[in-house]
C-alpha cells in the first residue's frame, strides 16, 4: 500500500522509471496521470486507487469524472498528453511510468484495474520500454538489440538459473517471505536503471515473485534480455530465497 511515509519512494520510483529530474516533475505527472486514469474508472475504482494514494495525489482520482463506456487506450494517452501539454509519445511514457510504479507498489491494485479496464489498457501498466525516454535522447534508442534465435536462446538460458520460455518472452518463479522482497525488488530496480531495460514482476501468491522479460519493441528475447536475467539471478543469490 502506498502510505504518506512511503511517497518520497514513490515519486522517485516515476522520477526514475519516466527520466525526469526533479521531485515536482514526478509529482506533475502523477497527477496528471491520475487524473486522465480517473476519466476510464468508475466511482468505486477511483475509490480503491484513492485509498493508496498518498494524500497530496488524492484528489488528482477522486474529482474527475469518468466518460462513456467505450473509451480506448489510445483515448487516455491522448487525455495525458492534453493535461501535460506535451507529444503523445511523451505521454504514453510518462502514463507507463506512473502506473507501473503503482503496480509495484501496490500489486493487488494494479492487478485489479488490468482487470476491471479493458485488455488494450494491459500494456500501460507495464514499465516503460527499453531506451531513454521519448524526446530525451532519441539518438541513442537507434543501437537496438539482437533477437536471439531458438538455439541461441536455448544456450543463454544453460547459464541461467530456473528460467524458462521462449523467444517470445522468458521468465522466472521464486518463493521467497515477504520481508525479503523488498530488498530483492530494490536490487532488481537497481540492475534495470544500469542496463536501461525492464522486467514485469508480478506476485502470483503471497510469497511468489515472477519474473518475465522480453524486449517489447521488437516482441522477441534479445541479448540484453539475457543480461537483465543474469543480473536477475544475481539479486536473488544476495537476497536468498526458498525457489
């Protein structure tokens, strides 16, 4: 749950996953986001989003109203981007910024608005993509990684440690006491700023974590996905887990 004691947490959580310098720019587009959230909720979601907000970003979700039924994804990117006065593709950055660090810290809720909201929305709850962000430094988003074939990714997984899948998308399960996630999820975070890429961390159970990486952009596992794991690995082995 995100309590007032843990909002410095928060917003330094979208200072870094949206690439903005200053506390006020975190804020800003928390707001903003949750604000064009509120748009495609009901009054019972905004209700439970607000119930975990700290109290400064509170009423950013319960003074909005919602729009008619049918609204799209691309119809709350194009609400973020009005509200921050910046380019959609800017926006959609900032909304994934916003909403993936209100899954991470709280995972039942987000689990919920994946649900409650239409499928389409789904992606908007992942972390940004891999790269700097939109309009920040476009210049270094053009050396992209490998996709690696299935023999090839059937030899990087070898090295690893408990991972499975395919060139799709891999991933990993560990069970490990809930005092001892926050310290993995903190050196997990840690490896995905060194190597600017992210992984989707979901809680199947109380005490499960799961791992699953792919680069979105080219929709395969590359090289750098076998990186993050690696890095991944690392983490647990310092943390210690039961999985």
């Amino acid at each position: 749950m995100i309590v007032s004691a843990q909002y410095q947490e928060f917003t330094d959580g979208v200072m870094r996953r949206a690439g903005v310098a200053t506390t006020q720019e975190a804020r800003e587009a928390s707001t903003h986001a949750l604000e064009a959230l509120a748009q495609h909720l009901d009054g019972l979601d905004r209700e439970q989003v607000a119930s975990v907000l700290p109290p400064t970003l509170r009423d950013a979700i319960v003074g909005e109203s919602s729009t008619p039924e049918g609204s799209t994804a691309p119809d709350l990117v194009q609400e973020m981007s009005r509200r921050a006065s910046c380019p959609p593709e800017r926006a959609r950055y900032l909304l994934e910024a916003v909403l993936s660090e209100i899954v991470t810290a709280d995972p039942a809720l987000g689990e919920s608005l994946r649900h409650r909201l239409p499928q389409e929305f789904a992606p908007l709850f992942a972390a940004p993509g891999q790269g700097p962000p939109p309009d920040l430094n476009a210049a270094a988003a053009e050396d992209k990684p490998r996709p690696l074939d299935p023999d090839e990714l059937e030899r990087a997984l070898d090295q690893l440690e408990n991972w499975r899948g395919s060139t799709a998308g891999i991933s990993r399960e560990i069970s490990l006491p809930q005092d001892r996630q926050r310290p993995l999820l903190a050196r997990v975070r840690a490896a995905e700023e060194e190597l600017s890429h992210h992984v989707n961390v979901t809680h199947p159970g109380a005490e499960l974590v799961r791992f699953e990486v792919r680069t979105r952009s080219l929709g395969s596992v590359t090289e750098l996905d076998m990186r993050l794991a690696a890095r991944i690995d690392e983490a647990i082995r310092a943390v210690g887990s039961g999985g």
